[in-house]
C-alpha cells in the first residue's frame, strides 16, 4: 500500500516568492490577417470606446512608431495599455501590441458607394493580459511575521474574491479578442475602386 502525504494546513507552502506578482491570465493571443484592408486609427479607437465603456481606465498609446521606406511601403509597431483597480489589493491590465508590415494606401469604395482611403497589408495584434495583486506595495517584500499574514490572507480570505476577478478578466480577454476580430473583418465590406 501506498503512503499518501497528509494534507498540510496551507494550500502552498510559504516562500520567498508571495503572492504580490503578475499572475498571467490564459495565454497570450494573437489575431492577424496578411493581405487585409484595414484602418489603424479606427481599430484603435474602437478598443478605446470598448475599454471607456468596460470601466477601464488609463487607455494610452505607449509606443508607437511608423516607418515608411524606399518602396513606398508602411510600416507601424505599437503598444496599448490600459486597465482598472478591481479593489484596494487587485489591479487588471491590459496590453495589446500591433504591427502592420508592407501596407500601402488604397481608396476603395464601400457598399453604400462611398469612397474612403484605407491600408492594405499585413496586420497583427498579440494580447498580454493579467492581474497585479498588492499592486500599492502593501505587503511588498514582506517578511517574517507580515509574510505569513499575507500569505494567509491571500489564500484564506481573498482567495475566493481573486478566483471571481480571475473568470471576469478572462472573459474580458476573449471579448477583446473578438473585437479585435470583428474590427479586421468589418474592412472585407470594402473593395478595391
């Protein structure tokens, strides 16, 4: 017969990393699209609208650079935060990288008849999304005494409360993550005048 292990009192042992980190919600996402219509500036703001609307706040483009070379191609990489204080001890964020590769500008003409100046070319977006927990540094590099209190806060009392904002932000990624699709497909109406 087997010997099992006793359950301990704590869920995880207590140690030198506490629960004060980044905690990574699901995976990164991509959506990408070669040979797309498409319109930056529009994207971009339908993710702010989208983010205002959700109660986020901090929205800010916090790189962004655009090249265009020789060939007369486009060629833009960016970054996108913003996120929300969920309590006095959980922070969501949000950041959304994008890159458009070999775009050229095109008119084309919608299916109203209206013309309008878009980008074709290749775009790609990628999501890391995740939660700070003691984002003001409250328990930070606590040790001792006030690290076993935290620990057994986060484990004890605000385990079950972690768990709800978890499944609340993991819905909020797959909704950024169809935005950012629906966003790419609602160019396709657009052809080439």
């Amino acid at each position: 017969m087997a010997k099992t292990k006793p359950k301990g009192l704590l869920r995880a042992k207590l140690s030198s990393k506490q629960p004060h980190t980044h905690k990574a919600i699901g995976r990164s996402g991509t959506v990408a699209a070669v040979d797309a219509t498409f319109d930056i500036d529009e994207i971009i703001n339908s993710i702010k609208f989208w983010a205002d609307r959700n109660a986020y706040v901090g929205f800010k483009i916090e790189e962004y650079t655009e090249e265009i070379r020789k060939d007369g191609k486009y060629y833009y990489e960016g970054k996108l935060t913003f996120g929300r204080d969920r309590d006095f001890y959980m922070r969501q964020k949000f950041e959304i990288n994008f890159a458009i590769k070999g775009a050229e500008k095109i008119q084309v003409e919608g299916p109203n008849g209206e013309i309008r100046n878009l980008m074709k070319g290749k775009i790609g977006f990628s999501t890391n999304t995740g939660l700070d927990l003691d984002y003001d540094n409250v328990f930070k590099s606590s040790k001792g005494l006030w690290g076993a209190l935290h620990h057994i806060f986060f484990e004890y009392i605000y385990f079950r409360t972690f768990e709800d904002h978890k499944y609340e932000h993991g819905v909020d990624t797959g909704k950024i993550h169809a935005l950012l699709k629906g966003q790419v497909d609602s160019f396709k109406k657009y052809k080439e005048a």
